[in-house]
C-alpha cells in the first residue's frame, strides 16, 4: 500500500517530460517562424540589417519579406514626420516643442508658432545613408529635422524687422521660410538698409491732404542675402537635400511679439487711431463748412434760377400769345383758302359734269342718225325684196297658186286626219217650225239620212279591219 502512490509519482514524472519537451519544440518553431518573418505596413519604411552578412536592405511598401532568424535588426522609420513648435492641440504630432523664439534685425524678439511636415526619400540609397547617419527615428527628428527647422526659422527672422514682421510680412516670411528649408539657407551679410513705409501725412491746420499716405524712409540694420551674377541669392548647402528628405507643408500660427515690442506696436496704433481722429474731426470741420458755403452757394443759385426762370416764363408766355396769334391767322388763311378750292372744285365738277353730258348727247344723236339710216336702209332693202317676191309670184301666177293649195291640204290633212265626222240620224228641216211641206222633201230626207246611216256602218267596218 505504501508504493503505490510512489509508483504513479514516477509514472506522472515520465509523462511530463515529453510534453514539455513538445510544448518547448513548438515554441521554439513559433519563433523561429516569428524571426524569420518580417510582415509591413504602409506609411512606414524599414531597413532590415543582416547581422551575418553585414547587408542592409530597405522596405517602403506594405507585404511580407523574409530576414534571418534572431541574426538581424529591423529599424522603423516614418515616411512623413510632423514637427511642431507652440501647438499641442490637432493631430498626434511626434515632437511637441514651444514656440521658436526669434530675433529680429531692429533686436525686437518674438514667438512663433510652426509646425513643418517633412515627407522621406524612397530611394534605397537615400534611406540606407540616413539609418546609417541617425541610425533609428527618433534621431533623425532630434539631431536633423528639429535642429535644421529652428536654425532655417531663427535665421529667416533676422531678414525682417519686428515692425515689418507684425505689420503685413507674415505671408512673405512663411514663403521664405519654406524656400531656405527646401533649397537651402540662403548666404547673407549684415548692412544697412533704406526701408520705405507707407504712413499718414502729418496732421496740419492748412493742410488739405493730411488723409492721404506718404512714403517715407528709415535706415535699420537688416541681414539681406547676397546675390550671384544672375540677381539670385546664393545658398549654403542643404542638409536635407542629401538624405531625399522633402518639406512639403509649412504652417505658421498667431506670431506674439515682446513686451517692448508689443507696447511699441499698441502705441503706434493708439497714435494712428488719434492721428485718424484728428484728421476725422478737421475732415469734419472743412465738410461742415463747405456744406454750409455750398448751401448758400445753393441758394443764391436758387435765386438766380428762379429769377431766370421767371423771365424766361414770361417770355415764354408772350411767345405764346404770338404762336397763338399767328396760328389763327394760318388758320383763316388756310380756310379761306379751303372755301375758295371747294368752289373752284365745285364748278370744275360741274363743268366736267356739262362736259360729259354733252359728249353723251352728240353720242345719241350720233347714234340715233346712224340708227336711222340703217333702219331706212333696211327698209329699202326688205322693200325691194318683197316688190322682187311679189313680181316673180305674179309672173308664175299659177304655179303660186297651185303650191299654195298644196301647202293648205298639207295643213288641212294632218289637221283631220284624226277627226271624225259622225252624220245625224235625224232630220228636221223645212219652214214653218220644221214642218214637212211638201212629199219631195220628206223622200229626200230620209234617202239622206239612210246614205248617213250607211256610211256608218261602212266607217265601222272599216275601222274593225
């Protein structure tokens, strides 16, 4: 009973030495596997170094690339870098400086506030004499791009006066100041210098253009770039050129000048906005009085207008009447004028009338006479042709007669054909109220109306056939 608990120690001993060994197998594999992969991501350039063969290899795109095992190093870069000075608000910038103090050629100082973004070269080249020189990122920044972007900016100030600077040359130092850092600072030399300013007029009590600027000139020490033949500044050599790094943006913030300077500036403004107000007050006083010149100048124009146009209106009114005067007597003129051609064109009228009805009568008389003639002469004519008709009948007498028998039967005939005659079966005749006298008569007219009788029947048949 006692060797038993002893006997599965030892069995649970064996067992876990294997596991063990394959659990730290596998682990090992992990890293390995892990050291032997090296996975990137975009935004990011790499520099692998090889610990055995003493090669550097540099990788700017996202993928998978393999390296050696435990025997090697990978450095991370950034591709774009911002360096801020005076802004800790926006972005997760990767240095959080204060504000870059400055002096200006008239000894003024000031802050500004910068940021620069500085994008790296991909060239392979490029990168490996970098990693060499700075050797991680956070070199790069603190010995390179810090330094040289304060040194540019410290520089660029002493170009610039802290009057010019805070009154209008912002833009024109931020473009400098991009300038020097992407080409090179620019070789300059101490010297006086005339500056010409734009200023108000001096305020005076006869003086009618005291709210107009003038230029003026000052004498100040200013570092001013040397130029080359060509009119171009010379430049020193630029660090950032070697290693392909670029500047692409250049911000500025609100600038804040010295105390000094800044009371310098509050009282020429306070001095401008007196000078303006005293100009404002004599501008108001020359305006009141030459409004008040100009309203009598106004009113005795007025004056003069009215008292014009009275006697013009006058002159008007007689040139009126005259108008009118001389427009009636056109007028009568004109109809009396009128009445005269309406009569004229009346008796024309008539005239034309007369005239015409006279054409017309000699134009029926004509007519008439030549109608006459020829009725006569028709006459004459239809004379002679009847007398010749009535001479040539008379000497065919016979002939005439016997044709004219002819033409009267021919009438006759086709007149009664159609027509029938039916005789009377009775008779009365005789005087004496139609008594029969004597035996004669009475034969005779029955002998008569038996041949009538006959007849009828005869017409009968006939019409039967």
């Amino acid at each position: 009973m006692d060797f038993k608990p002893q006997a599965q120690a030892a069995l649970k001993k064996k067992l876990s030495l294997p596991l063990a060994g394959g659990i730290l197998g596998i682990a090992a594999l992990l890293g390995l596997a892990n050291n032997s992969v090296l996975m990137t991501d975009a935004g990011y350039t790499y520099v692998h170094q090889n610990n055995v063969t003493g090669e550097l290899d540099v990788f700017s795109e996202p993928g998978i690339h393999f390296r050696m095992p435990f025997l090697s190093k990978i450095t991370q870069y950034d591709q774009v870098i911002t360096v801020s000075y005076g802004n800790t608000t926006g972005e997760d910038f990767y240095q959080r400086l204060p504000s870059i103090q400055v002096r200006f050629a008239d000894t003024y100082i000031g802050s500004i506030p910068v940021t620069f973004r500085f994008k790296l070269s991909q060239n392979p080249d490029a990168v490996v004499k970098m990693h060499r020189e700075f050797r991680n990122n956070s070199n790069l920044i603190d010995a390179l791009l810090v330094k040289n972007a304060r040194n540019v900016t410290v520089i660029t100030a002493t170009q610039y006066t802290g009057e010019e600077f805070f009154q209008g040359g912002l833009n024109q130092f931020k473009t400098k100041l991009g300038d020097q850092l992407r080409d090179g600072i620019y070789m300059t030399e101490r010297k006086q210098v005339e500056i010409e300013q734009i200023d108000l007029a001096p305020v005076g009590i006869n003086q009618s253009n005291s709210n107009k600027l003038q230029r003026t000139q000052q004498l100040v020490w200013k570092t001013v770039p040397v130029l080359d033949e060509g009119g171009n500044p010379k430049r020193q050599n630029n660090p950032l050129q070697q290693y392909g790094i670029a500047v692409t943006q250049v911000t500025i913030g609100d600038p804040s000048p010295e105390e000094q300077l800044n009371k310098l500036l509050m009282d020429k403004k306070r001095l401008v906005a007196d000078r303006i107000r005293a100009i404002q007050e004599q501008e108001t006083s020359k305006a009141q009085a030459e409004t008040e010149q100009l309203r009598k100048e106004i009113q005795r124009t007025r004056e003069v207008q009215d008292a014009q146009r009275n006697k013009e209106l006058a002159i008007i009114s007689q040139q009126k009447e005259v108008e009118i005067a001389r427009q009636i007597a056109e007028r009568e003129i004109v109809e009396v004028e009128k009445t005269k051609r309406l009569a004229e064109v009346d008796k024309e009228k008539e005239l034309a009338i007369a005239q015409a009805n006279l054409a017309i009568q000699k134009a029926n008389a004509l007519s008439a006479e030549y109608e006459a003639k020829a009725i006569l002469s028709k006459g004459h004519a239809e004379a002679e042709i009847l007398k010749s008709k009535y001479d040539a009948y008379g000497a065919n007498r016979d002939v005439y007669l016997a044709e004219l028998n002819r033409d009267v039967s021919t009438a006759l005939y086709s007149n009664l054909k159609n027509y029938q005659v039916q005789m009377p079966t009775n008779y009365f005749g005789g005087s004496n109220a139609g008594k029969l006298t004597t035996n004669l008569d009475v034969i005779t007219g029955l002998g008569a109306l038996g041949i009538l009788e006959k007849n009828q029947k005869l017409a009968d048949t006939s019409q039967n056939k």
